[in-house]
C-alpha cells in the first residue's frame, strides 16, 4: 500500500517538473528565438557579411569558451547518470567550475573585442555579439544559481537523493545547463564561425 | 487523470504572511485584482484627460489641470499629451486588463474549478505578483524622471523610442517595467499550464473543465510562447538606449552597418497580436460559462466552443502582418496575411453563433453578471466586425492610423475585456470575499458603462472613418477635420459619464468587501462548477476532499437531472437512460 501512495508522488512529482521544464524551456527558447529571428533578418539583408567591410573576429576565446561549456555539459550529464552519488561529488564540481570558467571566459571577450576597437556602436554586427553574448551570460549566471542550490539541494540530504521530488529538482537543474550549452553552440556557429 | 496528493495549507497567522506574502492562490488573486483596479483608475484617469485635450483643445483640464500643469496654465502641453496616449494604452494593457482578468482571475478560478487546493508551485505564483508589482512601480515612477514618461505610442516604435525619438530615462524605464512584467506574466503561465494540466479533479476530462479554465489556460499557453519574444525586443531596445547598440537605428544615425527599425515593428507585432487574444480569451471563457449559468442552459456546442477558441489561439499566432501593412511588405504577403487574417473569423463565427444558441430560448436570469456577459456579446460583435475592414489590405491602406483603428480596438480589447472582468467581478464575488454586491447599484452601473462605452468607441469608429488620425494632439488645425468638433465633444461626454459610472463601482465594491455585514450563501447563483460546492468565502484550503467529478460543468436544465433543482453539482452523477 505504502510503495503505491509513494509510486504515485513520483509519478506527480516527475509530471509536474517535466511539464513546468518544457513551458519554460519553451519560454527561453522563444527569447533566444527572437534574437535569431533578428540575426537571421540582418544576414539575409546585408551585402556583405560582416557588413561595412569590418573583420571577423578572432575565434581563441569564442572556441575555449565553446570547449569550456560542452565539459561542463559532459560532466552534468555524467553526474545525472551517475544518480547524484557521492563519489561523482567530483563531477558535479568540475561541472561547477568551468561553469564559473565560461563566465569568466565571456568577460575575456569582451575585452579582446575592446582592445581590437569593436566596440557596441560600431555597427549592427559587434551589436549583435555583444548583446547576444550578454543575455546568454545573464542566463548562464542563472544557471550558475542554480547549480549551487543543486550543491545545497545534494549535500543537504548526503547524497541521497531518494525521493522523486528531490531528484526532478536536480535533472532540472542540468536539463537547463544542457539547454545554455546548445544555445551558445548556436551563437558560437551563426556569430563567429559561419 | 491520476489523483494526486495535495498537501492542506496551514492557516497563515500574521498579517503580512495572510495578505502580502501569501502562498494561497486565492490571496494572490486578490492581491492582484486590487493592483488591476488601481491601474485600472490611473489609466481610467489619463483616458479623461486625452479626451478632454480632443474635444476642448486649449482649454484647462477642469478641477486637477491646475494643480498638474502648473506651468501651461492647466492646458495638457503636447508633449505630456504624447505621454498620456502611451501611458494609457500600456497601462490599460499591461497593468489594469492583464493583472484582472488573468492575474486575478487566473489564479482564483483555476484551481478552484478544477477542484485543486492550490496551485502547483504556491512559492512561484508569490512572486509572480511580486515581480508584478516591482514592475508596476518602475512604470509609475518613470512618471516621475525629468524628460517625462515614455511617448512613442504603446506600441514603442523605433525611431519614436530611441535616443533619437525620446531621450531621457522615461523610455527606458517603460522598456524594463515591461520585461520585468513579462518575466512575472511567463511565470504565471508556467504555474497555469502545469496546474491544469496535472491537478485536475479525479474524473474531469479537458472537456469537463468549465470554459473558462479553457479560455485562461490557451492564454497562458500565448504568454509563455509570446511574451519572451516581446521580452528580447525590449532587452534590445534597451541596449540601443543605454548601451549604445545599434539594433534599431536606420541610416547616418548607426555609424556603420545598418540597423532597421522596422524589425522591432515585426518583433512587436510577432508579440502583439497573440497579446490582444491573451487579452480577450478568458474574457471569452467566463462569458460562455455565465451565459450558460444565467440562461439555466447547457453551454450550446461546448465542445466546439473549446475547440474553437484553440483554433483562434493557432491562428492568431500567424496573422501579426496585419498591422503591418503599411510597411511596405510585398503584396504578396500581405495578402497571405489578409487570406490568414479572415480565416480567424470562421472559428469565430462559430463560437459568437454558439453564445447566441446558449441563451436562444433560455429561460434567462437578468442579474448583473448575465448583464454584463451579454454585453459582451454585443460589443465583441461590433468589435469582430469592424476587424474586417482592417484585416483587408484595401481598406486598411485608407483606415490604417485612423481612430477607426482605435475604435475597433477599443471595442475588442477595451469594452469587451471590461465588460468581461466586470461579470467576472460580479459573478465571484460572493467566492472571493463572501459578500455579494448590490445588485441594483450593479446594474444601474452596468447601464451607464455599457451607454457610455458605446457612445466612446461608436464616436471613435466615425470620426475614424472621416479620417482623423490618432495620436494628433489638436487635429482641428486641419481644415478637413473641423466639422469633426461636435462628434469629438459627443465622444468626450460619453467617456465622462463612463468614468464617473466607475465611482458606483467602486462604492459598491468596497462597500461589499469591507463593511457588509450580511453573508452571501455557499451558492448564490445555483450553478453547478466546482467552486460552487465548498463555503463561501472559499476556506484557505479550497476542498476538504478532494472531489470527484462525475458530470459536465453545464448540466442546467438537463431532464436527467436527480435532485429537483435546475442545475446539478459536477460532483453528482446525472440519472441513467
């Protein structure tokens, strides 16, 4: 009778996140969307491209940073499928920092983008690096929140986390970590490479 | 659908736990009803003075004028006259309709309809409210910063809101209080999709729920879809005044490459036209079920009520190039989009032709807020047609700018969604706060706004198709506009004899919530949903049971009814056979 009561909290509990992850991903989807939307007007429209004879910009930094973000994404996705054990307490850490480490790595180049003179009135295309690279930063700082209420959510209960409820918290935590990482893949693919 | 477990709340005992850090949906609707009609009299307020400014351009607003235009002598200078059409249309829009009817409403009807205890996430419905209410004081205090408001039109046009079109804070202030609103309305959204979804009652199908849980769920399905997409805009607009990005300037203004205004004008609009249904569906939703409820009928095609209100909710989302005809698009699409445009009436039709079959040889119950639900039928009528003309290319190249525009909607987004919110008011009252009103007064001032609203907007259709502009601040220096004084003033008188038919409302409503004495019964208005079976005012943890549902909510006058009453509770099961 117990299992029963318990097996239908988690079938609730997973119902619940899943279908509140997805309305929400959506939602964040829809906002990165838009500044496509934006790029893609810009693109199609423009002679030339970067437009008004300016350079590209020199991918270092943009290809670190892709590198840093798809480990940490690894790293996430080992720890989900690791079941948020305590050994895999490293992974959750090296998922941390180099969260910490793209962030770090975005104000990198921003700087760079200073020293070479691009600055965000030089025109439509250093106003779109700057301002997509802001908001995907934004929300990798949001991001970064949430890992460290995972960090309290996991040493809290010891490692254990026995209950649905806990564990829908956690993987949606990382489904919107994996989520960011695939963002800035678009951005680093349409901004600097192609 | 699985039954759930919910937990019971605990009574909340301090005063800022029980009403402003509350986690009770119900609570949280009312903090926002009150927030919705507070805008709603601020807005109300500005409406007056533009229409004083049309009918008696250079004459003093009376009675405040003085003390708010000091330096003109109480005349409403030009500018602040810009700033008035702007601040009324997104105050009306974002503060006053959407708080009502979806933040009030939303968060008192769902779960009380689908026989929830609360929400689903309690902790993030606070603050939805809360991120609302810091967005409505960075909106009143931009009233405030040297420069003014913002005035480029609620629709924020660049160059109109650029550094170029309105510099000072103003603009700026507007742009964040709108992508703080928006975070809170999609957090809203998340809370609604996810509470229907899973929190249903045990035995209530989609097609069990009452209609306006459908009306207000396709809505938070538009603003979790749409808002975002509003929200990028305004984080570039944003980023265009403060930090100097170039997204939305044209020409010699951007110092290489090129920006273009009229992207905005396309990201607004991909926004915008889902954001007039967000407004009007739930409005839709509560004025099938009351016209059902007061007619003591079955919803007539409940089913295809729903279905078409989704169909509306699908289309609308591929038609925004309507506002844009102007714009110099291709023929070819605004032709796509005319073709899209007309097909939203059919749906339409269908569900306006049902409204009228559910009260066709109703025995109907004339209170106040079948009053106002008819109302709606009227207005919306009205309103949907003179859509036509606007949604072909033809006649909106002419009627495109003119107040016919603002008539229709004005007739769609303002007397309907009113109208709707009020019925709404009335009709839950007894739920929300255990009082009814006073249906006289409820009455007597459903018969001035509804003489009064119609006087505003029909003024507005015919000056409209004469060919006044909106947005003029005097347009009677133009010759051709001069024969226009007398409609003007008719059209003034109107908005002040509605205006102050408002004053009854709010006496009336006060008086209801804080000093009647006489306690309205569990159900008033013998109808049969959900909400109705549990004590009025609804106790903080909604159902002692969870209950089961075993019937349709519209199940009025059915001849396999069991209890010698005209309706049935959708807890009771309809005879056999």
């Amino acid at each position: 009778m117990e299992t029963a009561v318990n097996n239908k909290i988690n079938h609730q509990a997973e119902l619940q996140g899943s279908v509140a992850l997805i309305v929400a991903l959506v939602s964040f989807s829809m906002l990165f969307a838009t500044l496509f939307l934006g790029y893609s007007v810009f693109r199609l429209t423009s002679d030339m491209w970067p437009p008004a004879g300016m350079a590209r910009i020199p991918l270092t930094i943009p290809t670190l940073s892709t590198v840093i973000v798809l480990v940490s994404s690894a790293f996430a996705w080992i720890l989900e499928k690791s079941g948020y054990e305590r050994k895999s307490m490293s992974f959750y850490f090296i998922s941390f920092f180099t969260g910490i480490g793209f962030v770090v790595c975005q104000f990198y180049l921003w700087n760079m983008l200073k020293t070479i003179g691009v600055f965000t009135n030089s025109g439509i295309y250093p106003s779109m690096i700057y301002a997509f690279t802001w908001i995907h930063t934004a929300h990798m700082v949001l991001g970064l929140i949430a890992f460290i209420y995972l960090g309290f959510l996991l040493f809290k209960n010891n490692w254990i986390l026995d209950d649905s409820i806990k564990l829908q918290k956690a993987n949606s935590v990382l489904r919107f970590w994996h989520f960011l990482a695939v963002i800035w893949l678009m951005m680093y693919a349409l901004l600097f490479v192609l | 659908m699985a039954f759930f477990e919910q937990n019971i709340h605990h009574p909340p005992k301090t005063f800022l736990s029980k009403y402003i850090f509350s986690y009770d949906h119900k609570v949280i609707g009312k903090q926002f009803l009150w927030y919705g009609i507070f805008f709603l009299l601020v807005g109300g307020l500005m409406a007056l003075m533009i229409r004083w400014a049309l009918a008696y351009p250079g004459e003093p607003f009376p009675v405040i004028g003085q003390f708010l235009f000091p330096t003109s002598n109480g005349v409403i200078p030009p500018d602040t006259y810009a700033m008035l059409f702007t601040m009324h249309g997104t105050i009306m829009i974002f503060y006053a309709i959407t708080p009502i009817l979806i933040g009030a409403f939303g968060n008192f009807c769902i779960p009380l309809m689908i026989g929830a205890r609360d929400m689903v996430f309690p902790l993030l419905n606070m603050l939805s409210f809360h991120i609302a209410a810091v967005s409505g004081f960075i909106l009143l205090a931009s009233l405030f910063v040297p420069l003014g408001a913002a005035a480029g039109g609620w629709t924020s046009y660049p160059t109109l809101s650029t550094l170029i079109g309105s510099p000072g804070t103003g603009q700026t202030l507007w742009s964040l209080a709108i992508f703080v609103l928006g975070v809170s309305s999609t957090m809203g959204a998340i809370n609604y999709i996810t509470t229907i979804i899973t929190l249903r009652a045990p035995g209530m199908g989609y097609f069990d729920m009452p209609l306006t849980v459908w009306g207000l769920g396709l809505t938070a399905v538009l603003n979790a879809i749409f808002l975002p997409v509003l929200g990028a805009g305004v984080l570039l607009l944003i980023f265009d005044r403060v930090f100097g990005t170039t997204f939305f300037l044209a020409g010699a203004a951007a110092t290489t490459g090129t920006g273009d205004p009229v992207l905005f004008q396309h990201v607004f609009w991909i926004f915008g036209h889902p954001e007039v249904y967000i407004l009007i569906l739930p409005a839709w939703g509560v004025v099938s079920d009351l016209l059902s409820f007061f007619a003591r009928k079955p919803a007539f095609g409940a089913k295809a009520t729903a279905l078409s209100m989704t169909t509306i909710t699908i289309l609308s989302t591929l038609v925004y190039g309507h506002h844009m005809f102007t714009t110099q698009m291709s023929p070819l699409l605004t032709q796509t989009f005319m073709t899209l445009t007309m097909t939203i009436s059919i749906p339409s039709a269908i569900f306006f032709a049902n409204w009228l079959g559910t009260i066709w040889k109703g025995s109907i119950r004339f209170t106040s807020p079948m009053l106002f639900s008819m109302g709606v039928v009227f207005v919306f009528g009205l309103g949907g047609l003179t859509g036509l003309y606007l949604g072909t290319v033809t006649t909106d190249l002419y009627l495109h700018d003119t107040y016919f525009v603002v008539g229709h909607f004005h007739y769609t987004m303002a007397a309907s969604v009113l109208l709707g919110s009020f019925a709404a008011v009335y009709f839950w009252m007894p739920k929300m706060f255990g009082t009814m009103m006073c249906e006289f007064w409820a009455k007597v001032h459903f018969w001035i706004t509804m003489l009064g609203l119609n006087g505003v907007f029909m003024g507005m259709l015919f000056m409209g198709y004469a060919g006044m502009h909106r947005r003029l601040y005097n347009p009677f220096v133009y010759d051709f506009l001069n024969k226009l004084v007398p409609i003007n003033e008719f059209t003034t008188i109107s908005a002040i004899v509605m205006g102050f038919a408002q004053i009854i409302f709010v006496v009336n409503f006060v008086h209801a919530v804080f000093f009647k004495k006489e306690k309205a019964s569990d159900n008033p208005w013998e109808v049969g949903t959900l909400e109705w079976t549990i004590p009025s005012p609804a106790p903080n943890y909604n159902f002692k049971e969870i209950p089961v549902v075993k019937c349709g909510p519209h199940e009025l006058g059915n001849p396999a009814l069991t209890n010698g009453r005209d309706f049935q509770y959708q807890t009771e099961e309809l005879a056999r056979g």
